[in-house]
C-alpha cells in the first residue's frame, strides 16, 4: 500500500515565464495515478499528459499478470515447461529485479507471486495459519529459480506453478519510464505519482522545487515534514491499514518472501533515489528487514536515503536526511 506520502503540485500560471502547470487524475494499473506537467499552457500540458498515459497503458499490457496476452503472463504459463523468449524491455527489467534480490539477501522477489494465500487481512481471519501451511506456502518462491538466457533472451521459471509478479515495482517503473518518454519530447518539469510511487524532475515555474510531504502513517492528515524534491524518485509504503492482530502481535499484508511470515515492526517507509522502480523495490524489502537491519542496509547504499516510522509511530532516519517537523496543533 502506498498512500502515506503526497505531493503537492501547486498549479500555478507564471506570466515571467509564460508557463502553466497541468495535474490530472486518471485510473492506471488499477491505481491512482496524478499526473502533473509544465508546458508553455494548458494545451500543450494535456497533450504530454496523454502520451504519458498512453506510456504507462504500455507498460501495463507487458508486465501485467492479469492480462493472459502479455509476455508476463506467457512466462508464468510455461513454467517448468519451456523458455519463453521476451521482449528486450521486460527481459532487463526481470534482470535488475534479480540483481534486487541478490542485493537484498531475497527479502525482495518478484516470485513472491508463486506464493499460496494462507494470511488474509479483510478481517476474515480468525486465527493464524499453521506453521507447516506458511512453510508450504513459498515453496515455489526464489529468484534463485528465474533462469534468464542472454543468447536468446528467455526468460524460464524452473519450478512447475511458479510465477513472477511485478506489484511491487511495476508501478515505481512506468512512473521512471513516462517521466523518461516527457524529458525526451522537452518536457522541462513535472510530477508523475503513481499511488505514491512517484518521480520528479524540474522545478515549479516560479523556480521553487517540488515539494513532497511526509505524513503521519496513524494521521494521514498531519504533515510532520516537508522535503524539497529535485529531479529524484520518492516512494512511500505504508502498512497499517491491511493487517490481522493475533497474541498482541499485529502482523502486516507485506510478506516475507523467504519464510512465509508477514514483516512486523514498521508502520511507513519512505525511500529516497533515483528511480521508483529502485525505490518502490527498498521501500518493500526495509519492511522485511525490519528497522535497525534496514537502515544499516540503506546507510550503504549510494544516493538512496529513507525515513522509518514504526509500529510505536517512532521515526528514524538515514544519516543523511535531515527531517524539518512541523508542529501540529
């Protein structure tokens, strides 16, 4: 879930630099998505907004699971049967995911899509799963099992049922990939938010950077900081709207791909770098790793920073962020 953090697109008409700002909202990948663009007006804005749109459609028929046309989809029906040769695109983006996952000893896996529903948190729950289920349950989990073919450029899951997903860095992709196809027709600044997975490049027309902020995972409407954005990814992912509470101990929909067990201990993560594709797939894996190995993770990490707010409602910090809080009345 990524509805924790929001920016603010101010839209604004500069007659110094006769430039209008343009927000859209639309429905993408079964998400919200805010779309916002500087242009010399309105016209121009719009236009850009629907190459944008058109841009992530794209992207959304070739890595959707849901679509039983797409490449992905044609990968997951032949596993443990034959290599399915795909597209130059998906092939790297199965590539980095992989990388990903070595980086972070598994916590993220876009295999976690071969794992069998034993936890569900739409309160149906009445007690927890037994621990042999949860075991059985990611036996075909592993990107250990995603055989990529450079040669051929085919991509072959070994284990019969297994299946890759890209839910937790599809959307973080097709916001790098529309900013990208913008910034190569001109586009000089603009937002796109993908339900909180969101990159940015550019400045307002009046100069002043975007704006991004970080709000109170308990109290979506209390802002505790706001943090200058520039040409950078941001991605918040929140975890306490969807979980179960069993023994006191409050377990939530992320899961760990490697036992089974959903991540506890954290409320928010909210991961600062490049891309969102690379945010989105931190921002997941600091919630398995849980907070003090999480930050030590990212505190070795090049260019990547985050704020943690855990289940206390507590927030912690990379070394190099420093939070401004805002005094809430």
């Amino acid at each position: 879930m990524k509805n924790s953090l929001f920016i603010i697109a101010f839209i604004i008409t500069s007659l110094a630099t006769a430039q209008d700002v343009v927000v859209k909202t639309v429905k993408l990948m079964g998400s919200r998505f805010d779309l916002t663009v500087v242009a010399k007006d309105s016209t121009q804005c719009y236009a850009y907004i629907d190459l944008a749109i058109n841009e992530i459609s794209r992207i959304e028929k070739l890595i959707s699971s849901w679509d039983k046309n797409s490449q992905t989809s044609e990968i997951n029906r032949n596993a443990g049967i034959k290599p399915v040769v795909v597209d130059d695109e998906l092939f790297r983006l199965i590539e980095r995911a992989i990388k990903i996952s070595k980086l972070t000893n598994g916590a993220f896996d876009i295999s976690y899509a071969s794992m069998d529903k034993v936890w569900f948190f739409d309160g149906s729950m009445t007690k927890m799963p037994s621990e042999e289920d949860i075991k059985k349950s990611v036996e075909k989990v592993g990107y250990q099992n995603i055989i990529l073919n450079e040669t051929t450029h085919s991509v072959f899951l070994k284990l019969e049922g297994m299946k890759i997903g890209f839910g937790a860095i599809g959307k973080g992709y097709a916001a790098d990939k529309a900013k990208e196809l913008l910034q190569s027709k001109g586009v000089t600044a603009g937002i796109i938010n993908a339900s909180g997975d969101l990159n940015t490049w550019g400045k307002q027309p009046n100069g002043k950077d975007w704006m991004v902020a970080i709000t109170n995972p308990l109290n979506k409407e209390k802002v505790f900081s706001w943090m200058p954005v520039y040409n950078s990814a941001v991605v918040t992912s929140g975890n306490y709207e969807k979980y179960v509470r069993f023994n006191n101990m409050l377990y939530t929909h992320i899961i760990d791909p490697r036992t089974g067990y959903p991540a506890t201990g954290i409320l928010s993560v909210t991961i600062f770098t490049k891309t969102a594709e690379l945010a989105d797939a931190l921002a997941t894996s600091i919630f398995v790793m849980g907070v003090d190995t999480g930050l030590d993770f990212i505190n070795q990490l090049n260019g990547v920073e985050c704020i943690i707010v855990d289940k206390d409602n507590n927030i912690m910090t990379s070394k190099h962020i420093e939070l401004n809080p805002i005094k809430n009345d």
